[in-house]
C-alpha cells in the first residue's frame, strides 16, 4: 500500500463484519435474512467503491504475503443458488492478485470414477498448500444440498455428512488452514431477472442451462437445505457468512472485507533476507 493509504483498520471502519456470520449451533432462517440490505456499511454506493478498491490492492498484498511466507493456507467456499453471484464475486474479489498463488476449484456434476469413491474424494486434492489460497466455486456441500434436495441417496447416508463434513473442515483447520464459508443469498426474484438477463444477452445465454428451470421450481427445499446445512457445519474455526447478494458492491464489499479482516489476523511477514543481500551489487 501507497503511504497514503488507508490502515487496515481504516479499511474496516463502519462495517459491521460479523453481521452476517453464523454462530456455531444456531438455527438459520434465511427469510429473515433480507438479500437487499446494505445495513452492515453506513456509507453511500460511491463510499463503498472506494473503500473496496483499497481492500483489493491490500489484498494484493496479503496474497504476495501468503506466498512469500509459505506457512498458511487459505480456503474459500462460495456456495450459492443459480445466478447467485459466485463467478461474480470470484472476479471481482481476486482480480487483482497473483495466480500463481491462487487457485479456483469448480465442483461439478461428479464422473463416475468420483461417483464409485466417498464423496469427499473429489474434493481433498484441491485443498490449499502452504502459501495457497484455493477458491471453492461450489463445493463438498453439494452433497448434503443438491443431493439432498433430489434423493440421489438415501437420507441413512447424506444424513451423517454434515459431521463428515465438520470433522474434514475440522482436519484442514487443525493442519494450517483458515477457512471462510459464503452463502450468497439473493431472492426468487432476482435470479429471475438474471436468467432472463441470461437469455436476453447472446454473450451471456451460454450459461443458461434448461436445468436451472428445473432446480428453480425446488426454491424452498434447497432454502431449506441450505439452512440446515449452514446451521450444523458452522463452527468457530470454520465460520458460514450468510451475504446478502442482491446488489453486486454491498456482497463484493462484505466478502472482501471478511477476507481481509482474515488474512490480517494471521500476522503474517516477509521471509528473512539472505545474508549479504543488501550489498549485491548487479553489474
């Protein structure tokens, strides 16, 4: 950051960071959540862009910080419906650092070779390393929501991934990682408008699938799979920030925010310069 920066503290000011995150055992209720506020900043639209350009250049260099110093590792999970904002808000948030540090996992339809192993083992070789920091667009929680939501299995099996789920969030955190889980949460009416934004916009219609017509019509059974499972595998080591998505700066501002507000509190610092470094001189 520039010497006329804003301090990290500065970057938080007036927002209320912890608004959104889900107490370990608590019962979520999504309806009560509204996807349209904005209450967790005070500041106008203009404020808020400010505030978020200087969040991503001191991103920037937390990153380059994660990387030098090869000690932790970052896990992000973006879970949302259809039209949610997860490429979005994965474009927008890690624009501006550097990929050889940053990786993005997109968990899709499983092949069959996935299908005939446990299903976590798609999921563990795409876990951050030391330095890393991983993007889980989608995630190991389709397996207690879309699965859920279309009986793929028997509720004797998906029944007992939540703790599955927890004692594997719970093994990454024990081992280095930091872990943020984001729910982005929008309302039946606004994906309505950006399925027809898809549709109506050529360079968009290719991410509409008829599927999505299908899933929309089972709205209040993945709320509720949604809400269960954030209930039962939020924990204080591996949090659930339930974003209101509806308007793209306010869920861009709170996610870089909670991820910011992370990385700062790792402590993190430069390796140790090589001895006689300082007085190289390159002819």
């Amino acid at each position: 950051m520039s010497d006329d920066s804003p301090s990290p503290t500065d970057l938080f000011k007036d927002i209320d960071l912890d608004r959104y995150r889900v107490k370990h055992g608590a019962i979520v209720d999504l309806a009560k959540i509204d996807p349209q506020e904005t209450s967790a900043f005070d500041g106008s639209r203009d404020e808020a862009q400010e505030r978020f350009k200087a969040l991503l250049e001191r991103l920037d260099t937390l990153q380059e910080l994660l990387f030098a110093e090869n000690k932790h590792r970052v896990l992000i999970v973006v879970q949302a419906m259809d039209c949610g904002g997860k490429d979005g808000v994965i474009s927008s948030v890690f624009e501006g650092v550097d990929p050889a540090g940053v990786n993005v996992a997109s968990f899709k339809v499983p092949s069959s070779v996935e299908i005939a192993h446990d299903y976590l083992w798609r999921v563990h070789p795409h876990v951050p390393g030391n330095g890393e920091m991983t993007i889980f667009n989608r995630s190991h929680y389709e397996d207690v929501l879309i699965v859920r939501v279309l009986e793929l299995v028997p509720e004797a099996r998906w029944s007992k991934r939540y703790d599955h789920i927890k004692a594997f969030e719970q093994l990454l955190v024990d081992e280095g990682t930091t872990i943020i889980k984001f729910f982005l949460h929008i309302t039946k009416d606004e994906q309505a408008e950006r399925l027809r934004d898809r549709i109506a916009k050529p360079q968009k219609r290719w991410k509409f699938k008829m599927g999505d017509l299908e899933t929309r019509k089972r709205w209040d059974d993945y709320m509720k799979a949604y809400e269960v499972a954030i209930g039962r595998t939020s924990t204080a080591d591996a949090p659930w920030y339930v974003i209101p998505a509806n308007r793209n700066w306010y869920r861009d501002l709170m996610c870089i925010s909670i991820l910011v507000r992370a990385l700062e509190n790792l402590a993190m610092a430069y390796p140790e310069v090589e001895a006689g470094v300082e007085g190289v001189v390159i002819e």
